[in-house]
C-alpha cells in the first residue's frame, strides 16, 4: 500500500512539476514578448527624436539665413539712410544760404521777394514724406 501512495505521490508531484514548468514557460515567452516590444517602442522613440532634431536643425538653418538676409538688408538700408540725411543736412545749409542771399537781394532791391521758410522735417514729420518726391536710388547717384 505504501508504494501505491508513492506512486500517486510522484504522479502528481510530476504533474505539479509539469504545471510549475508550463507557467515559468508561459512566463518566460510573455517576458520575452514584453521586453520586445519594448525595444521597439525604445526605437520608434529614439527614431522620431533623430527625425525632430533633423527638423529642427533645418529649421534652425533656414531661421539663420534668414536672420541673415534680414541684417544685409537692415545694414544697407541703414547706410543708404545716413547717406540721406547727410544729403539732408548739405541741403539745407545750401537752401539756408540761397534763403540768406535772397533776403540780402530784398533788403537792397526793395523787391518782395516770396521766401519759405526751411520745414523742420522733426517737427512734422508726417508732412515731410508728402511733400517730398520718391527718389529710386541707383549706384550712379552718388557718384
């Protein structure tokens, strides 16, 4: 009777084995498929942050270049007006020296002479621009 119970015992100790095994199996397999998809959603992350660098290095070049032309364009307008408003100051020291012989010529000649006074272009400027022609400059003008 003994070795019959012996054998149920390692009968079912076998099958609880068999059991054991089968989990740690199942186990190991889901362990696996779960570190897989990890790794791979590891690389889809790494992949989309190469392509958003990549983007935004272009990006940053064309904001650059464009930073660029921007500053070209600013230093050469803001050269072109130094230009201007040196132009400015040699003509109204003329204008203030034709205005300054023509009233000498009315003092002597006792003709009235109709002399306008020299706008000063920072106390209306809003006129200044609508009394004045637009001039396109081109590289022989100051020449």
């Amino acid at each position: 009777m003994a070795s019959t119970s012996n054998q149920s015992n390692r009968s079912t100790s076998s099958s609880e084995e068999e059991i054991v095994d089968e989990r740690k199996r199942k186990r190991m397999i889901s362990n696996r498929e779960s570190a897989r998809r990890s790794r791979q959603r590891k690389q889809q992350h790494l992949d989309e942050l190469v392509n958003k660098a990549a983007h935004l290095k272009e990006e940053n070049a064309r904001i650059t270049m464009q930073t660029n032309m921007i500053m070209e364009r600013f230093l050469r307008l803001d050269s072109e007006n130094a230009v201007l408003r040196a132009q400015l100051a040699e003509l109204t020291g003329r204008l203030q020296s034709v205005n300054s012989v023509l009233r000498m010529v009315e003092e002597f000649s006792g003709v009235d002479m109709d002399i306008q006074e020299i706008p000063d272009p920072l106390m209306r400027p809003w006129q200044m621009c609508s009394a004045q022609p637009i001039i396109a400059s081109s590289a022989c003008m100051f020449e």
